[in-house]
C-alpha cells in the first residue's frame, strides 16, 4: 500500500484533457513540495513536474501541475497516443524521513 | 549532460548479498543527494534510500538495518550494499539524481538494473 493515493488508471481520448490525482497527509504532501513523473513501457521514469507545478526544459506545457493542501494533481490536455504511460507522484515525507511514491495512474489514450 | 550508469544487479539466492553501484557524470556529483529507487516487475516506484551531499543517510523501513547507502566523491560513484535478501527484494534498481537537497525532486535517472533473488 502506497503512502499516496493515485488512481489506478485513467483514460480519455485524443485531443482531450485529463487530471489525474494524488492524495497524501500533513506529513508528506502538506508539507513538501510534489512531483511528478512519466514511464513508458520499459523505460525508466522521467521527471514532468517539479515544486508542484514547474516544468524542466523539455517538457511541454501540455503537462501541468498544482497542489492544494494534501492532494495534487498533474494535468494533461491535448492528448497525444504517445502520452500512453505510467504516470507517479512523489514527495518527500518529513515524519518518515524517506521519499515516497504514489501507487501509479495508468493513462490509456482511447 | 547527465549520466547515471548502474551496475551490480544479477540473481543471488535468498539470504544472500549483492553491492549495486552507480557511476555519476555530467554534473558536479558532490553538490547532489542521490537516491535509489526500485520497482519491483509488474509494481510501482519504491523509494529505497537516500543520502545527501553531506554524507546524511535515510532509508525506507522496507530496507532498513539490511541496506547501506554510500558514495564516493572521489570517483563520483553511488553504492547501495544490500544483505539478507529476499524475493520481495526483486527489481530494477534505479539511481536518481535529486533536485539538490534530500527531499527535493528526483530529476534525472538511470537505466536501472535488475536484482532477482531466487534459489
């Protein structure tokens, strides 16, 4: 069981918008910054967001981010086939002094 | 630009031992926390254990008292000694590079290398 709480899996067609959520506590996502990653099929993970909603170079600003308290969410417009992946969240949490990871949203584009 | 290039990973029987490493490039790797994360096949991220540029170490309570992070600046190289392994220990190994500072992002990622534990 994972210390944050993502949706399994989530789809939507091309073209169109998704969000997908991640649920923490006081100790971990309201009290550190969120980010978020992308893994296609076989690769390592890729870093989309950081400090909850900035962009590293390269990244298009189709993909989005924002916090609110316990919970964050990454946004994605304009899908693309090719944004088929395992999409996770990751903080730090300050009671465990470790770094935890949502469970992973499975983004399928229909 | 950055390189991360794990190493170490293989089969080793249950109970056994195994010393992962990680060799750092493309950045100044004394300025850097690096962390190793795992996935075990078919699972999610699991982050294992981290250590900052000072030398601070943490682990995640999967690991700890099994597991020793470690890195040498001098060869800007990572380590992760893990000993009593069992099959829940089975996975790619990631190394990470963080943002900076222990509980910072992790920005950039190697390739990863499988560690199965089997008899």
């Amino acid at each position: 069981q994972s210390v944050l709480t993502q949706p399994p899996s989530v789809s939507a067609a091309p073209g169109q918008k998704v969000t997908i959520s991640c649920s923490g506590s006081s100790s971990n996502i309201g009290d550190n910054y969120v980010s978020w990653y992308q893994q296609l099929p076989g690769t390592a993970p890729k870093l989309l967001i950081y400090e909850n909603n900035k962009r590293p170079s390269g990244i298009p600003d189709r993909f989005s981010g924002s916090k609110s308290g316990t919970s964050a969410t990454l946004g994605i417009t304009g899908l693309q086939t090719g944004d088929e992946a395992d999409y996770y969240c990751g903080t730090w949490d300050s009671s465990l002094s470790a770094g935890v990871f949502g469970g992973g949203t499975k983004l399928t584009v229909l | 630009e950055v390189q991360l290039l794990e190493s170490g990973g293989g089969l080793v029987q249950p109970g056994g031992s195994l010393r992962l490493s990680c060799a750092a490039s493309g950045f100044i790797f004394t300025s850097y926390a690096m962390s190793w994360v795992r996935q075990a096949p078919g699972k999610g991220l699991e982050w294992v254990s981290g250590i900052s540029s000072g030398g601070s170490t943490y682990y995640a309570d999967s690991v700890k008292g099994r597991v020793t992070i470690s890195r040498d600046n001098s060869k800007n190289t990572l380590y992760l000694q893990m000993n009593s392994l069992g099959a829940e220990d089975t996975a790619v190994y990631y190394c990470a590079k963080t943002g900076g500072y222990i509980s910072s992002w992790w920005g950039d990622w190697g390739q990863g290398t499988l560690v199965s534990v089997s008899s």
